[in-house]
C-alpha cells in the first residue's frame, strides 16, 4: 500500500537529519515507499546514523503492522539481521567488515530479494547496481554536530 506524500525532496536535496526525531520522520516516510524487491543502499561514515535510521524503519514497519517494537541492531558483526513483519521480510545487512567485492559475492545478496525488502549498509564493494534502488547517502556537516542526507532513487 502506498500512500499519496507531496514531495518534499528529490535527489538534489539535502535533508537535515540532526535530530533523532528527524532521522524518525525521514524512516517513516520512506517506509510508506517501500515494496518488496525494494533495494536500500545506506552509506556513510561510522556514526553518523545509518543503523538509527535502521531502527526507526523497521520499528516503523513494526507500527504499522501493530506489532511490538523489536530492538534494531547493526550486523557489523553476523553480516545480517532478518526481520519478519507479518508478510513482510526485511533483509538488513551490515558490509563494513568485508575487504573486497568477491566476498560480496559470496553472500548472494540480491538472490531472492523479490520478497524481501533488502537494506545494506556499507555497499561500496557492491558492483553491480540492482534495479529498484534507493540510495541514501549520511553525511556529517561542519562541526560533527549536523548531520545530514539525500536520497536518491524515491521521491518523498
């Protein structure tokens, strides 16, 4: 289901993000986007929000599906967290520690993402762009106090 937001960003521009309830709307809006096969492509420096944003999507998918809100951690360490929400599976995978792109392919990211919602932080080793991707790219601005995005692929 897809709801009708009036846009309020398109790939050009900056989203200010330095407030977690700022981060929160950013998840909630664009987890009213996402479909199964969707691909989100999450990049940016350690800290600066990829696994917050995370969080606040998945507990979001969690509302709306008035199911109890899990915790939502980073898979630094495992590669991958699933969620399932009721017919929903979201795939949240965590690359940081990979050295090269054959190790990506090792973990056949994209072979069944028709039913799933895929999220991966960390895609730089990631060769091959896979249809029906977003990108969202975290940045720290100035004094590492700000924090902002833009979002590539879906308009808010």
């Amino acid at each position: 289901m897809h709801l009708n937001i009036m846009p309020i960003a398109n790939s050009s521009d900056t989203i200010d993000i330095s407030s977690k309830n700022k981060t929160e709307d950013l998840a909630n809006k664009i987890s009213k986007k996402l479909k199964l096969g969707d691909i989100v492509f999450l990049y940016g420096e350690i800290g600066v929000g990829k696994t917050t944003f995370v969080k606040y999507l998945i507990n979001e998918f969690q509302r709306e599906n008035n199911l109890n809100l899990t915790e939502v951690t980073s898979p630094t360490f495992s590669l991958l967290n699933e969620y399932q929400i009721k017919d929903i599976k979201i795939n949240h995978y965590d690359l940081f520690r990979l050295k090269s792109a054959d190790e990506v392919k090792n973990l056949d990211l994209f072979e069944d993402n028709q039913n799933v919602i895929t999220l991966i932080e960390w895609p730089q080793f990631i060769q091959k762009k896979p249809k029906n991707l977003i990108e969202i790219s975290f940045k720290y601005n100035d004094d590492h106090q700000k924090r902002s995005v833009k979002v590539k692929g879906v308009s808010l």
